[in-house]
C-alpha cells in the first residue's frame, strides 16, 4: 500500500460551531468527514484538510478527487501497531480501497471551551492496551458516516434509491452494473448535509479489511530507517539541551562552576532546574538537575563533561533496595497488619484447621527500568501566543497539561506533535522530560531540543518498583485446594500522584486476579514500602509480577501433589462458566480454559512426563482478554535453551491478525527478556546501572527462534492485546526449567539465580 508521507508542523484554522464538523468542501472538492459528531464548538480543525500543501492530519477522513483516502490515527503508535489497526476500522466501514489509504499520525487535539481544554478528538493515549476498545465504536461510525455520504451523492448521481446501491473497495456499484469512484463523488458528497441520525453500521458478514492480516504501514519506513522520530526532528534556530541530573531525586546542588563549560564554543547557557514543589511525580522534573545548552549536540556534550558539580543527598541517600528486600520480607513474615486487605472471601483460618496439607512460597521480583528503545527527548518552540512542540509521547493530553500550567496559554494555543515513538512501555506516560524542555525555552528565549543520554535513562527513570510476594496455599483430602493466602509488599507505583492512600495497591495487585473467585477461601494482603526512588507505570503492571508467583505456586502446588500440572490448574478453574468481577464485568471460564487448553495440545502436553526436555505452562486474564503460554526449555551445562514457545490468545473480535501476532510475539519476548537478565538495584540511594551493559536485555542466542501464536476467532468486541501476553511468559518459563533442571526458581532475574541454585 502506499506509505504515509513526511509531515511537517503547521498551524490549525479555526472553525465555528455551525461549520466544524460539518461536510466541508476542500480544495478541488475533497470530501472532510470529522470523527466527533458533538461537543466540537470552535473546534480546531487541521489545515491539512482544506489544502494539499498543508500536513499534520487529525483523526478524520479525507478523500480527494483522485481516489486518495487519509485517515488520520488519533493513538501514538508505540510499536502496538494502532496507526494501522485504528485506520482499518474506519477504512472497513467506509469500503475503502486500502491500496488508497494514507495513514497519518495525528497531533493532540484540543479547543477551548471557556478556558478548559475540550479535547477534539476524544480519548488519546497509547501503549496501555486501550486503543482499539476505545475505538471500535467511534471509529466505525466516522466509517460509517463517510460512506452514507458518499451514497447519497451516488444516489442523486445515478438515479438511484440509495439503499440500492452498495459500495466496494471506493466505488459505489448500481445494480445495473454501473460504478462511480468515491474521487469523483467527493465534490458532490461535500455538500451534503450530515444525516440526522447515525447511519447504520455494517454487520460483521461484511466486513473485508476487519479480521484481515495486512503489515504495518510504517513498516518499510522503520525497517529501511526512514522513520523520523522525535528525536530527529529540529527546528533551524533550535540550542541542544544536555542535562546531568542529581543522583538523588530528593538531593540538592552543593557546588557549580560553570568556567569550563562556558569555554567551549558553541556552548550558549548552564541552567539549573529544581523540581517544582507540590506537583506529582511524572509532571515535573525528575530531579534537581543543571543543562547545558549549545548550538549543536557535540558542543552541548562536551560543555556538560566539562561541569564541576558537586551534589548533596537527601533522605534518599541511605535507601539500598538490598534493604528494601529485607524490609519486605519482615513486614510479609511478622505479625503487622496489611495497609490494604484487597480481597477476603471465606475463612481462611476455619480451612486452615482442616487442611491435609499445606504449602508455602516466597517469590522475589526485581525494580526493572523501562529501557525504551528511544531515549527521552522534546523539541519545543515557545512565542507569546502560542507552544509547539514535537514529543514522543504515550499521553499527548498528559502533556499538554504540563506545557498549560507552565505557560498560562489557552488550550488551542499548544500545538503537540506526535511522530512514531521509539517504545513506549509506560515510561512515556510521564512528561517530566516534556517539563525540562519547557523550562528550559522559557530561560533562553529560544527553542529548545532537549536531548537525554542512555546512561540518564537508567539512572533517571520511573522504575518498576521490586516486590515480595509470599503465598500460602490450603489443600484437602480430596487435593482441593480450600485455602489460599497471598502477600505482597512493594513501593507503590502511585505514590506523589495524587492518589488517595487507600487506592495505592491499585498499581500492584488486582482484586480479582487468579485465583480469585476460584477458592472458596481466599485472601489478598499488600504491605506499602516507602521509598524515594521514583517509580511509574510499567508494561504489564500489575499482572507481570502477580502471575509470576501465583502460576509459578500453582506448579509447586502440582509437584506437592504428584499431578499433572495441567490436571491441577483445570481442576482450581473447574467448568466453563461465568464468574462476575469486582471490577465489573464477567470473567469467563470457558474462554480461559480454552486458551489454556490450545497451548497444551500445540506443546504436546500429554509427554509432559516423560519429555527429555522441560515443559512449562501459565494463563492468566486482563480486562476481557485471555492468555496462555506453554513453553519446552533444555539444560546444556549452565546453558539454558528455550526451544519452543507457544501462545494462545482470545481477545475477542481481531481487527489486524498479523499485527496481534506480532504484539504477542514482542510483549512474549520482551516478558522473557525482563525474567532472564535485568535488575535494578541501588546503594546509598544511587541507581548502580548506567548502561545496556550492567542492565542486559536477553541476547538473541537467549531468545527462542520463534513465538508460535494462536488466535482465537471471536466476535466479541475487541479487547486490548499490547501487553497481554507479557504475564505469563515468565512463570511458564520457570515451571519449564523446574523440569529441565529439578531448580525452582523463585527469584528474578531467573537465570542469576538458576546458575546460583545449580
């Protein structure tokens, strides 16, 4: 298909209320279909829509006299693939022609409304798993609306009652066999007036791109280095910002000489940053922090290598995580009351007293970074009426919010720019580095490229916070498990957020994962760590470090038995069935056991026992999805080999099947990575990994050769899927090595302390 082309920054025309959102005539009569049907007054609508020389689409459709259709993809694409699948679904319902799809990326939308932001384009924020649920709805009916559009204008064209004409690939056919292309229907469909009510949407037998595997549309321009992230945009006039921050997030600046630095040409400005007192963590900086600005990158590093600095710690200067580990462990073995009892059904003591047997465990999760393929980075132009800038961003809104309470400006006077993101993972959830750069442009007048170093990403970053989980199980005479006791002490991730007390254990438990509602008798208990080190929102939180302990104690629970761990788990799930959620919502037996049962059969579980190698497995649910790995590792010496991985998914309907297969390979692989190598520690309050080499990710010689995939056909509203399949890749891992090796690893990194226990 065609590739989206080069963008570059322009400025917005504002409508009013009575022409926003209205058909608009473009110039040589393209037709404009917005995606928002209300709340859009004296909404800002992109001039790429009135004209073929201006760019930056929002979320709309346009088709143009020569048969081209844009869609703009309202999500930042992370990797998940959402700037091809979020396009699909309008295209779908419209009958386009994919081959005439142009797929662009849209910036933030946002007007004013009485000095409050109204956001044009709804809801618009990536990598968490949302975006095509968020979707699925509106998209279809802006599909929808361009196609009733374009049949009426067929209709008075041809003669013909517009129910008796159908559309296919951007043509609309009569029954006589005659055919007239959406091109040349544009003009004429312009000046239609919106239908009254919404147009009805397809039925599912109809759909031909929906359900269809196509490649990304970006994927010739990333694989070729084509792709310009934002941190190769610039502006002409733009000063480099390097920065060197404190290696205490609470420390503060003892002494500075800035002599050297200022010495070298091409070095412009040294500007100290502090955080901003009373504002959350994520929306400020990170730490205080001194930047060097210069007139290109090379002079801007050498002038920052040339700083004499001198920092003094905080309180955070004597936190250790070895310490915090210990802490843990205290709080989970002593008698002190839990900060939240998450869930408590039954009587765990009363099963207890008839328990035949009983089984404890203890499992150790390391703090992890985020390690995104690009590091933080922001362009930003500031002018007394207007902010632009260019951000890698997962939460555009998130950041306009930051730019707003720095600049005072309305809200459509903040342009944000959204090119393809270098990986996201959560980390680009936060916008402290988006507050760096404001702060930075206001000090010098001037636009500002602000770029962090690899060895700033490490020691600077919103981890995964470590945790401790230890899990007592309850089992009768007749093997059933009756009983189950779960603890969990970590530093909460929504911590300085804003966030009441009692809703910090959101971030790292969930009420109603496995085994909840499974066991008649069944309690949750999370322990609050306090803790400098700053932490966020992470890929798979929560579900990563939950489904590690709690599949990897389902299998110890199997070993303690004698049994088949497969036979133990289908017995804990029982039969098909829906079983409601706290939350909200059904968890769906049926559907759980099914992928559970896809991954067994396709590992050939039934050699489980007498396999030469070891077979592990784990599922686990999310929001409505559903999610299985089985994975065969072999022990060559110290060596471990992942022969085969395999994963089953159900998310309901699939809009793009080779891009699901490819966020459940990616997020499976990136799990693995997470398990085998990486940890997070510090000392004194300073992070002690700096660089890819002391935070390994898995090798390629680590990796499997391959994911096999299974999708699970469904016609259900679509779920998320970016990281579904990163919780129980881990566990089906370690429970494959305990049979490969007769080594339970309960700590991660798994292989640190596979090599430690063999």
């Amino acid at each position: 298909m065609s590739q989206p082309r080069d963008r570059q920054p322009t400025n917005q025309i504002r409508l009013s209320r009575r022409r926003f959102l209205q058909v608009l005539a473009g110039t040589a009569g393209a037709l404009v279909v917005g995606i928002r049907m209300a709340d859009a007054a004296d909404a800002p609508l992109p001039a790429a829509l009135l004209g073929d020389h201006f760019y930056d689409l929002g979320a709309y459709v346009r088709i143009d006299v020569d048969g081209t259709v844009l869609i703009g993809a309202r999500d930042p694409d992370t990797g998940t693939g959402v700037a091809t699948a979020l396009p699909r679904i309008i295209a779908d319902e419209l009958d386009a022609d994919w081959n005439r799809v142009d797929v662009v990326p849209l910036g933030l939308g946002v007007s004013n409304n009485d000095g409050q932001p109204r956001w044009t384009y709804g809801r618009q924020i990536g990598g968490t798993g949302g975006s095509i649920p968020a979707a699925w709805n509106d998209l279809r009916q802006v599909g929808a609306t361009a196609r009733w559009l374009l049949l009426q204008a067929a209709a008075r064209r041809l003669g013909v009652p517009a129910n008796r004409l159908r559309c296919d690939s951007g043509t609309v056919i009569a029954p006589d066999g005659r055919r007239v292309t959406y091109g040349s229907l544009a003009a004429d469909a312009s000046q239609i007036a919106l239908p009254t009510k919404l147009p009805p949407l397809k039925n599912a037998a109809s759909y031909r791109l929906i359900g269809q595997p196509v490649g990304d549309v970006d994927a010739r321009e990333i694989v070729t280095g084509q792709t310009r992230y934002a941190i190769d945009q610039d502006y002409a006039d733009a000063l480099v910002a390097v920065l060197v921050h404190c290696p205490w997030p609470d420390g503060t600046l003892a002494r500075i000489d800035t002599a050297d630095t200022l010495a070298v040409k091409g070095v412009v400005k040294v500007v100290q940053l502090k955080p901003e007192p009373n504002q959350p963590w994520g929306s400020t900086v990170i730490a205080p922090a001194v930047a060097v600005l210069a007139e290109d990158t090379w002079a801007a590093l050498q002038g920052r290598e040339k700083l004499k600095l001198e920092w003094k710690p905080g309180a955070s200067g004597s936190e250790s995580s070895y310490a915090l580990e210990q802490q843990a462990s205290a709080l989970l073995g002593g008698q002190t009351d839990p900060t939240t009892r998450v869930r408590n059904d039954g009587d765990i003591e009363a099963a207890g007293k008839k328990a035949a047997r009983r089984l404890d465990a203890t499992y150790f999760q390391p703090w992890l970074a985020h390690a995104t393929a690009e590091p933080m980075n922001c362009l930003v132009r500031l002018d007394k009426d207007q902010a632009s800038l260019v951000v890698p961003t997962q939460a555009p809104q998130k950041a306009w919010a930051v730019v707003q309470r720095l600049t005072g400006l309305a809200p459509a006077q903040i342009d944000i720019r959204v090119p393809r993101v270098g990986g996201g993972l959560g980390r680009r959830l936060d916008h402290d580095y988006v507050a760096e750069a404001v702060m930075l442009a206001k000090a010098v007048d001037k636009p500002v490229r602000l770029l962090w170093t690899r060895e700033q990403d490490f020691g600077h970053d919103y981890y995964r916070s470590g945790s401790v989980h230890q899990l007592n199980a309850i089992i009768d005479r007749k093997r059933h498990v009756t009983g189950w006791n779960q603890r969990m002490a970590s530093a909460s991730a929504l911590a300085h957020r804003n966030v009441p007390d009692d809703r910090l254990w959101t971030s790292e438990l969930q009420a109603d994962q496995l085994p909840a509602g499974l066991i008649p008798n069944y309690r949750s208990d999370w322990y609050s760590q306090a803790s400098a080190i700053p932490r966020g929102p992470f890929r798979g939180m929560p579900h990563l470090s939950n489904a590690f302990a709690v599949e990897s104690f389902i299998d110890e629970i199997a070993h303690l038995l004698h049994e088949d761990p497969l036979k133990t788990r289908l017995r804990i799930l029982g039969e098909a069935r829906q079983l409601p959620l706290s939350s909200g919502g059904m968890l769906d037996i049926g559907r759980l056991l099914n992928v559970l049962q896809l991954v067994a059969d396709r590992i050939e579980w039934k050699n489980w026992l007498r396999s030469v190698n070891g077979l592990g497995i784990a599922c686990w649910h999310i929001d409505g999805a559903y999610v299985a790995h089985a994975i065969e590792a072999a022990m060559q010496g110290e060596k471990l080999i992942i022969q085969r991985v395999v994963c089953a998914v159900d998310v309901g309907r699939v809009i793009n099947p080779l891009g699901l297969q490819g966020q459940v390979a990616g997020a499976t692989l990136d799990a693995l990575s997470n398990a085998l190598n990486p940890a997070i520690t510090f000392k004194d309050g300073r992070v002690q990994q700096h660089s890819f080499k002391d935070y390994p990710l898995a090798s390629v010689a680590q990796l499997p050769n391959a994911v096999e995939v299974i999708t699970v056909p469904d016609d259900r509203p679509p779920a998320g899927a970016s990281f579904l399949a990163m919780p129980t890749a881990a566990p089906a891992l370690a429970n494959a090595v305990f049979r490969a090796s007769a080594v339970r690893v309960r700590r991660l990194p798994l292989m640190k302390e596979l090599l430690r226990l063999l």
